[in-house]
RNA sequence: GGCGCUAUCGUCUAACGGUUAGGACAGAGCCCUCUCAAGGCUUAAAUACGGGUUCGAUUCCCGUUAGCGCUACCA
C-alpha cells in the first residue's frame, strides 16, 4: 500500500519549488492508487505563522488536486517524545547539558566537522538522571556509533545507492531543551506512525536522509523507500529565495497573474521529470499515468525567470495552449475574476475573439478593454492614417463608414461585405479601408478581427466612436 | 574546511557504448493574412575540461573545475 506525504513547514509563502514536491507526491499515489497524506510540520512554535498556513492551503487548493488525509504534527509532540525517550532506553541517545549560548564555543570546527562533546556523550547514567532530575536542561542526542566502520546506507529511487560513514555525522539533536522534538524526530516518528511507504521530497534533504535512517533503526521501524527530487534554481544558480527573487517564487503570484492551474502543474512537472517520449503538454491523467522515479533526473533545474518578466516563457506557453484549446463556456468563466464589474454575457461574447490572443488571463484587461469601457481612452489620430495613405483618405475612409454602418446588417458576412465594397468604391485596399475604422473602434492598431469586433460593438457604439474620431482629424 | 549530489543547445529535456546528438520553449527568417494573434515551413544553437577503459564514448572509471545541498536546541 502506497502512502506517500507532503509536509511543509509553515513558516512561508507556497514555493513553486514546494509545489512542485507536492505534485510530484500525488502523482506518484495516484499512479499507484495510494494515498496522500499532507502533514502541516508546525513544530517551530516560533516561526510559524497563521498567513503561512493560509498561503499553503491556498495555494494547494488552487492547484486543485487535493489530498485524502490532514494532520498537523503540533497535535503530535506526546508522539514524538515517547519515540525519543524509546530510542534513549535502548541507549542510543543520551542527555547533553551544553548550555545552548556555550554551544558556539564548543563548535568551533578546527578542520573537521563537530561530532560531539565526549563529556556528555559519556556521561553515566546516574549522573545525567541526577542532573535533570535537578531541573538541568538539556538537549537529548542521537547516540551516533562510534566503534563501527560500517557506513549508513540506503538506496534512494533516484539518486540510487547511497552510503555515509558514522564519523561524517554528529551527534544531532532528537529533543530541544524545551522538550519539542526537532524536525528529525518529528518528522521520523510521523512516518513511522503514518506508515509513510514512500518519502519523496527535495534533495536538500538526501544528506539528512543518513541521520533519519539511523532514527528509523534505533526506533526498530522499517526503512521507507525515499525519493530525492533535484532543486528548483534561479537562472543565476542560487537557489530560490523570496528575499532574493521576490514574488517569483511563490504560487500565489502564478494564480494571481492568470495561470490555469493545470498549466503550471504541468509546467512544474517538466522541470526535473519527462516523461521520455517527447509529450510536453499532458493532461492530468496522462501525467499520472506516466509519472515514475525513472523519469527524475539527477541535477537542479532553472526556473527561467527575468527581471523583465516574472515567468518562465514555457510556462506561458503551456497556459497559452491551454487557453486556446479549452470551450469558450469555461474560458469566459475563468476570465471573469479579470474583468471586475463586467457582464458575465458580454464576456462570452468577447472570449473567442481574445481567446488565441492572450498568454495569460490577466491579459483579458489590456486585450479587450475597449470592449468594456464606456469611453475609449486617448489615442494618437495619427495612428488613424492608413498604411500608405494620408489624412484625407482617413478622413474619407470614416465618413464612409459611417453612412455604411448606419444602414448594414451588424453581422460578420454583411459587414464584411459592405465594407470591402466601401473599400472598392474608394479605390483603396481593403487594409487601408479597415485601419481607421479599427483604431476608431478599438483606440490602437492590433486589435482582434474587425468584423468580429463590431459585431460585439453594436451599431451604437461603432458609430459614437467613429464620431469621436472624425472629430480628431 | 568536511561530507554528499550534480554537469547535453540561452532554458526544460531525449539519446540506458555505435544517431547527421532528437524534441520543446524562447530567438531569427519566410508563407498565410484586414492589423495583432494563431497556424505552416525554414534556420541558428549543446555533450564543462583532462586523462583512462574500449574497435568505438554524451553514455563506464579517475582527476580537475564549477554549481548546489548538508554540516543548528530551523525545517
């Protein structure tokens, strides 16, 4: 049984990077009908906040894939201490009275790494109960062997085989002096007791994986299969940080700007995954179906960002498919939030005339605006004068237009019609005859098709603002 | 410093010893066209470096370099 979980920390914003372990989690449940677990890991009291917890689950809940099990480990400290104070009955971790403010002293690294401080690492048994039951606090400490040459190992599922020698790791923390366990304890105990199968989460946790083993031995738990994903980098190599990259990293600000969801899903899973075969834009379903531990390589992948514009180009692209392809009905409908205050039918009609024009959904606001807007704002009347032509001929142009569009049929074909007829009688090109009108309509030159356009505009509306136009010539 | 991981076009990636090193995005050009898009076609662009192993290395091994991660009573 396949039980795989996603447990952010709450002391942030939703990464994309986090994201991206999240998707990665559900797929390989999904794939394997198993469950995923999303566990809030709420253990550092003090960083924690309550706008954190609200960005996960926003964030989580907009990417609109769901979990089958919540837990918060705050709820689960009791837990976390019984498996600790278990490990130390065996004798495998021990008290260690270092006060923290001397602990920088101590560690002073003078060539190699600090392993631990031999006075307390060896101290007897009655001497360390006599000293907390004084009241002295302390730390409690993984007993790391020290008499073996056998290194610690595991196979990770897609970094493979791995091994570390015991004289490489120290002594590291199982309780605070405060008696919360620390996010090794915690986060061990949980798996163990949440049957976690399978630990997919980011390489920078594959060196850590070396100590929670030897949790998992000590606690006589078997070992889970863990899975290392590579980092998500900035274009620059450093990895992502909101102090350094802003709000590039963060999901909101992916939401916000008109993402579909399933877009940056799928743009999140290229990047570190493939699926091999050349498939790139891939449906939910297809993604389950090909997601496996083979098709994760091994190095950090950029997310390719710039000061000039916040997003990687092939999640736009990928949006921008997404957009074009999906009914008009549920496009009109995720465009409605980008257009405040605008009728539900009028953005219906509008959504095919913009829906292979814009990349994102915010672009609604800068593609369509004339359609929405009572007045069109200023406009050069220079941009009026034809390709190849001159005041006059727009001039001309518009107050034959206006005589045509008081009396035509406001539909594509007869519009279409009279227009390139108007066009003929004025022996100009019908892009000559088509230009002025479209600026007067739309106040600029690209714009979407002209009879479309008008036929959204209505008759009154095209004839005010081809008035309004005549008048700046 | 120690330990670990990684290294193919600008970016994401494919090629599990033999390919003219493939695809996608972004870029350039052409076509289509009432503008803008969309679409079609074409094009430029990569195996970090040095040693091995092998008839043959992008691929396996070693070294160098570079990047990243861990080295907390953070997660």
């Amino acid at each position: 049984m396949v039980r795989v979980r996603f447990a952010p920390s709450p002391t942030g914003f939703l990464h994309i990077g986090s994201a991206r372990t999240f998707i990665f989690n559900w797929l390989y449940a999904r794939h394997n009908n198993g469950t995923m677990v999303l566990r809030i890991d709420d253990t550092d009291v003090d960083r924690n906040t309550q706008a954190s917890r609200d960005s996960i689950f926003d964030g989580l809940k907009w990417l609109d894939l769901g979990w089958d099990e919540l837990y918060h480990q705050s709820d689960r400290i009791e837990l976390h201490r019984q498996v600790a104070w278990k490990i130390f009955e065996k004798g495998l971790a021990y008290r260690d009275f270092t006060p923290a403010s001397a602990e920088s002293d101590t560690k002073e690294r003078s060539g190699g790494p600090w392993l631990f401080n031999p006075a307390m690492r060896e101290l007897s048994n009655e001497e360390s109960q006599r000293r907390a039951d004084a009241g002295e606090p302390f730390v409690l400490r993984f007993r790391v062997p020290r008499d073996s040459s056998h290194p610690v190992e595991f196979r990770d599922a897609v970094y493979g085989p791995q091994s570390k020698l015991p004289a490489d790791i120290e002594d590291f923390a199982l309780l605070r002096s405060n008696g919360i366990p620390t996010y090794h304890m915690a986060s061990c105990a949980d798996d163990i007791d949440l049957n976690i199968s399978h630990i997919i989460r980011g390489q920078d946790h594959l060196t850590n994986t070396f100590k929670h083993v030897l949790i998992f031995e000590a606690a006589g738990a078997a070992l889970p299969i863990f899975a290392h994903l590579p980092l998500l980098i900035a274009p620059d190599g450093s990895k992502l940080s909101k102090r350094k990259h802003g709000p590039v990293v963060s999901v909101t600000t992916y939401r916000d700007a008109g993402f579909l969801p399933h877009a940056f899903v799928n743009f999140l899973c290229l990047l570190g995954w493939s699926p091999k075969d050349n498939r790139e834009q891939m449906a939910r379903q297809e993604l389950t179906d090909a997601f496996s531990f083979e098709g994760i390589n091994h190095s950090n992948a950029v997310v390719n960002f710039t000061d000039q514009d916040p997003f990687d180009p092939k999640a736009v692209w990928l949006n921008a498919e997404l957009i074009r392809t999906m009914p008009v009905e549920e496009l009109a409908k995720q465009l409605l939030p980008f257009v405040p205050n605008a009728d539900p039918g009028k953005i219906l009609q509008v959504t095919p005339l913009i829906q292979e024009r814009i990349k994102l959904l915010r672009d609604v606001s800068t593609a369509a605006d004339f359609f929405f807007l009572d007045e069109l704002p200023p406009y050069d009347s220079a941009e009026l004068i034809p390709q190849k032509g001159d005041a006059p001929m727009a001039l001309a142009v518009l107050e034959r237009a206006r005589e045509v569009l008081s009396t035509v049929e406001f539909k594509h074909d007869a519009l279409d019609q009279a227009l390139r007829a108007a066009a003929q009688d004025l022996k100009i090109k019908p892009g000559q005859m088509f230009q002025p009108i479209r600026v007067a309509v739309c106040g600029r030159k690209n714009a979407p098709p002209l009879f479309e356009t008008l036929e959204v505009l209505g008759r009154e509306t095209t004839l005010k603002r081809i008035n309004a136009a005549l008048a700046l010539l």
